[in-house]
C-alpha cells in the first residue's frame, strides 16, 4: 500500500503544473525552446507562472478534501443498506 501510494505521489509530480518537478521540467524546456528563437521568459512571468500552479495545486486540495468530507458525512447519515445486501423479498 504505501509503494502504491509512493508511486502514484511520484507520478503526479511529474505532471506539468509549474509548482512541481514536471512543472519546473516544462518550463525549462519552454525557456529552451524560446531561446532558439532569441526570447527569454522575464523574472516576473516566472513568477506568474508559478503562482498560478500554487493556486491550481490549492485548488484540486480543496476539491478532493471537500469530496471526501461529503463522501464521509453521506454514508455515516444514510442507515439504509444496499440493495445488494438485503435479503430478497
């Protein structure tokens, strides 16, 4: 369990959402592609880039809490069992 855990952790780091490794991975490669053509990415929108992906991680935390507290307080006040276990009529 905590290997599967580790690795789906690992996975998602890589995504490219600039506060996390894939993210810094894909802005290297966009300041990379920038630069063969003569452009640079200044200070400010690296910046900008990075707050962005601060909020986008904020914002899927606040989500998938949120989903998991509705989840627990629905199955703790519903005392009906499923249909699957009730016995047939």
């Amino acid at each position: 369990m905590l290997g599967f855990l580790s690795l789906n952790l690992g996975i998602f780091n890589l995504f490219p959402i600039p506060v996390l490794d894939g993210g810094a991975i894909f802005l290297l490669l966009l300041e990379g592609l920038l630069a063969t053509i003569g452009l640079k990415l200044s200070m400010t929108v690296r910046e900008r880039i990075q707050q962005v992906g601060f909020v986008m991680v904020i914002l899927l935390m606040v989500f998938v809490i949120s989903n998991d507290v509705v989840k627990l307080f629905s199955r703790g006040s519903s005392n009906s069992k499923p249909a699957a276990t009730e016995p047939a009529k």
